[in-house]
C-alpha cells in the first residue's frame, strides 16, 4: 500500500469485515504512552501524521484527525485534507465528534488496549445518546492491513545503577507496600513504562529516546513483585539485579494474571492503566481503587542523588549545546548550513563528551516558518537552509545515565526586525518572571503560567502549549504529574525536588518561532519574614541566550540583573570546559548588557 489512500481504503474494507461501522485510533500504546515504539505507531502508518500526540476517526464516508494547538500547523502539512478533516482539541474531542458524526445504530470499534477507561465511558455515552455503540475489538484492524508492521523490541533490559538511582529497588517497593497496607490494598498494577523501570531500576531501548522496556508489573503489599517481560529480553546481570522478591514472567501472561485476584483489593490507575486492565481485574473478581499509581509521584520527587545528577547532566549538555550555538554563530552567516545539517552537528557535539545513551526527543530544528511549527520534525523534504534575517529555533536534548535534559534556544541569524526582536524579548521576560517567582508550598502549576505569558497577552499576543512539563531522571523527557499550564493540566501541587521545563514561546505563522528553554528545580526558600513555608525555582539549565535577538530597552532594571546573573553563571559552569575561539565566543555572548 504505497499511499495514505490506500492504507485508508484498505481499513474501512477491514471494518466492513469485522462488521464495524468505524474505528478509533490513538497514538498510544498498550502502557498509554506519549512516547511508542515503531509497532504502536498506528496513527503514523495510517495518515502520515508524525507528532506525538493525537487521534483519529475512520467511518465508511469520512474520517477525522484530532490535534491540539501544537500541531494545528504541522498536521495540515503532514495529513491530506482531501481525506481527513483537521479538528482541534481541546476544542471538541473524539467522543463528541462521534457524537454528532457516528451514524445511527452505528457499530464503533476501538482496541480497549489503546484506551482508558474513562475514554471508553464517554465515547460510549456519546454514542448511545446518538443511537450508535461502542465495540471493543480482539484484534486491531489496523495490525490487520499493515503488512509489514514491525515486531515489538526485543532489546534486553539494562540495570539501573543506585548510584544513579539513588535509592534501591527494595527500597522503593517497600515504600509502595507501606502505601499499600495504609489503603487497605493487597497489590498495585503498574503498566506505565516509566513507573516500571523507576520501580525496578532498570532502563530498556524498546522506544525510541526514551530509555524504557515493555514490560508490566504487580507489586503487593509484602513488597515483593511479579514483573512480566518477554523472555529474551532478560540477562542473569538483570535477574541478579531483580532478586528472589521479584518473580518474572512472560509479558504475554499478563492478561490472565489480572483473573487471579478474586476477593482482593487491587490499586489501578485512571489514567495510566488501560480500560482492558480494568477490565480483567473486574472480571476476576477484584476490587479495584482507582488511585495514582504509586510511582508517579516519588518518581517526580527526585532524591538529591537525582539531583546532583541531574546538574551533572545539565553541566555537560550545556558545553555541548554552547560549543553548537558558537558554531552556528560562525557558520549559519556564511551560508550553507540547513536544518539537518544543524541538528546533526548538535547531536555530535553530544556525542563528543563520552556519554551520550541517546536524544530525549528528535530535535526541533526550525528555520525560519519551519520554527512556527511548534513541534515541528525536519525531514527531507521539508529542509530548509538557515538564512541571513531569520530566527533559527533549536529544541533538543540528551539522555545521559545521571540525567536527561531538554532545551531550546532561538537564534537571530543576521540583523532580526525590530517586531522580531520586541517578540523574542515579550518571550524573554516571561521565562524570567517565572524564573524569579517566589511562591508559597501547595501552589499549582496552573497558578504560575500566567507569569510566563503575562507579556505577551498585554499585546493581544500568546502561545498554544504549555509553560512547562516535568522531565524525569534518565526516563521521560515529559514526566507527570507536576506541569505548568492553564490546560490539560497544571493542578499537581508543585514540590521541592521536581524538575519542570520553563518554556514561554511565541509563534508566527509563515515567518518565524520563538522559544525560550530552561529546567529548574523546584526548591524551599527561606524569606525573611515569610508566614508560609515559599519555595521557588532554581535553574538548571546553563547555555547563551541570544543578546542580539533583545530590545534591551523593554528590559526593566530587575530582568537585566537576572539576565546577566544567569550569563554569569554560564561562564562560571560552562567556561571550563571548553577553550578557545569557543570560550572567547563564549564569554562575549555572555558579556552584561
């Protein structure tokens, strides 16, 4: 099937087969992850749609894609309007499109491996109200008309040392019993990728960036585990590691483990764990409490052996990303530097320190229009050359063992206008209104993103994604629950120890983006005076902001001196270790202002 047309037609021929009246696809997989391997990337297979996030609809006469403000640019480029209608969440959702969409007695299919089961809820109500159902299927029809669909990973586990850790496996499983036996639980489902190798201290290569394995688990109340994984995807080092409290089983005999906890009480969670997991357990005979699974939230929280890691990390990709940043300074004028070329340079500057496992993500390598595109995937055909009078917009991050760091940079290549550079400093004091924000402990994330757009809104202005999302320690490059944005999140108490992103953009369709990327750590501060326990951030991040791109003038008093601590800072971390024409660039682009 050589066309996205083909795929189409050959799907709704299945349908027809499996007496389907349409069917659902996410980007998800089985572990409800943002972040699939090449087996789970249905959605990619079927309309070309290469972001991270999304959904579509396939009914006998027409089909939709479903996208947030992200890829409201991208997803038009990528998916054929002439097949697909482009609609946007949070704005509507699949649930109401098939509300209204969905003919009447109408057989809907979804894969309740690729759900939750709140999803499955409020499809299946929305349907009912239009005489329509919802069918769970058996088998895919996607992996049904997908010929040459890859087989999962079979890449073997890898152990997690607690010297990166800095906490044994034992030690957290514990910790899950003692929360078990305080809700009067016997056991806790684990199917988040993350949570799994956070949990067991190992790391996998079964996704791409994001050093996870597939695998699920059951932790009980007695601290002791059941881990299922395939087979030949363990080594005697990794079942030294486990230990006699970790049993492990073949990943295919997970399903039929859920029937077995008849008049127990079994911790799943909402949001993580699929609608067929909830499923079983129900049709086991278990009771079931919908709480957070318990890694989630001490997985934020990272541990000060995390944490010095964590800077370690962010010491060493700084070097890299400022030795980049040099490069384009001195090439990107010349002429003949494009977006493959500069995203393959920084990727071998990370190379060069030795210990770079992989990218966090692809990096985000936007010249010019192709920066407007938020979470935009150069390729071939979309290359563009790096052009005197642009902005050069640079997202990208690395893996390392002790941790894993994501920024972005905007560069003016050449003389910006002066709309360009009004904008990129609107951006600009957003990020440090947020940096410099004292706030009192129990504060949200949703409370802060006010302070990053605060700027741009007073100019009629803004930007289609979050603030900011938590990053994980050699894990997801975007961690839950912390997150700051007035949308799709953003009520998690922040705490000290989270790491989150500070993200403020900006976005001209056809012209130019802006963003602007540092982590920081969320810490405890000690104001004098202070009647409420005040935490803060600390940033982590240490790399040249583009002087060039500011109009000095819009920068008040406070944000100068912010600016040129920061500058400081990135000398003092990154200055020793590099030398050269690099430092000596290095230190003028870090001069005070």
């Amino acid at each position: 099937m050589s066309t996205y047309e083909d795929r189409l037609k050959a799907l709704r021929a299945q349908l027809v087969r499996d007496r389907l009246d349409g069917f659902v696809v996410p980007l998800t997989d089985e572990h409800m992850s943002e972040y699939v391997g090449a087996y789970a990337q249905r959605l990619a297979w079927l309309t070309g749609f290469q972001g991270s996030a999304g959904s579509a609809v396939v009914l006998p006469e027409e089909a939709a894609i479903f996208v947030d403000g992200r890829y409201t640019l991208q997803v038009r480029e990528q998916v054929d309007g002439a097949h697909w209608h482009y609609e946007s969440v949070p704005q509507t959702s699949v649930a109401a499109w098939l509300g209204k969409h969905a003919a009447a007695g109408g057989r809907i299919g979804y894969d309740p491996w690729l759900h939750t089961r709140a999803w499955v809820k409020a499809a299946g109500e929305a349907l009912a109200e239009r005489g329509a159902e919802l069918v769970a299927v058996d088998t895919n029809p996607v992996d049904a008309v997908w010929p040459d669909r890859p087989a999962p990973s079979d890449a073997k586990l890898v152990v997690h040392e607690d010297r990166h850790a800095g906490q044994s496996s034992a030690e957290k499983r514990q910790a899950m019993a003692d929360w078990l036996v305080g809700k009067h639980a016997d056991a806790a489902v684990l199917s988040a990728l993350d949570s799994l190798a956070w949990t067991f201290n190992i790391r996998g290569r079964d996704v791409e960036r994001t050093p996870v394995a597939l695998a699920y688990a059951i932790v009980h109340a007695d601290a002791t585990a059941d881990l299922y994984v395939a087979p030949e995807k363990i080594d005697e080092a990794v079942v030294k590691h486990l230990g006699n409290a970790v049993r492990v089983h073949d990943r295919a005999g997970f399903a039929d483990a859920l029937a077995g906890f008849a008049g127990k009480t079994v911790v799943a969670d909402p949001e993580r764990a699929v609608a067929a997991i909830f499923e079983a357990l129900d049709a086991g005979g278990a009771t079931i409490l919908p709480l957070r699974d318990p890694a989630v939230l001490p997985k934020a929280v990272k541990n000060p052996v995390e944490i010095a890691g964590h800077k370690a990390a962010q010491a060493r990709d700084g070097a890299a990303l400022s030795r980049f940043l040099h490069w384009i300074a001195v090439e990107a004028p010349r002429g003949g530097i494009d977006e493959l070329g500069a995203a393959a340079k920084l990727e071998a500057f990370r190379k060069e320190t030795g210990l770079l496992e992989d990218l966090s993500f692809d990096t985000i390598s936007g010249a010019g229009p192709n920066g407007a595109v938020v979470h935009y995937r150069v390729e071939e055909k979309t290359n563009r050359a790096i052009e005197t009078g642009s902005f050069y917009l640079v997202d990208s991050g690395g893996q390392y063992r002790d941790g894993t760091t994501d920024v972005t940079r905007t560069v003016a290549i050449g003389t910006p206008t002066d709309e360009m550079k009004r904008r990129f400093t609107l951006v600009l004091k957003g990020h440090i209104a947020l940096a410099r924000a004292q706030f009192p402990k129990g504060t949200r994330g949703g409370q802060l993103d006010v302070l990053a757009r605060q700027f741009l809104w007073a100019e009629g202005l803004d930007y289609a994604h979050g603030t900011g999302h938590g990053v994980g320690s050699f894990l997801s490059v975007h961690e839950g629950p912390q997150r700051i944005a007035t949308f799709g999140g953003g009520d998690e108490p922040l705490q000290p120890g989270m790491i989150l992103s500070n993200e403020p953009g900006y976005y001209k369709t056809g012209e130019y983006g802006i963003r602007i990327e540092n982590l920081v750590l969320v810490e405890a501060r000690d104001v004098p005076g202070a009647e409420r326990e005040m935490l803060g951030f600390a940033t982590l991040t240490f790399a040249p902001i583009d002087r060039h791109a500011i109009a000095v003038e819009l920068l008040t008093g406070e944000e100068r001196a912010w600016l040129d601590a920061y500058h400081a800072r990135v000398v003092e971390v990154v200055g020793p270790q590099i030398e050269g024409s690099a430092l000596d660039w290095l230190k003028a682009a870090c001069a005070p202002l």
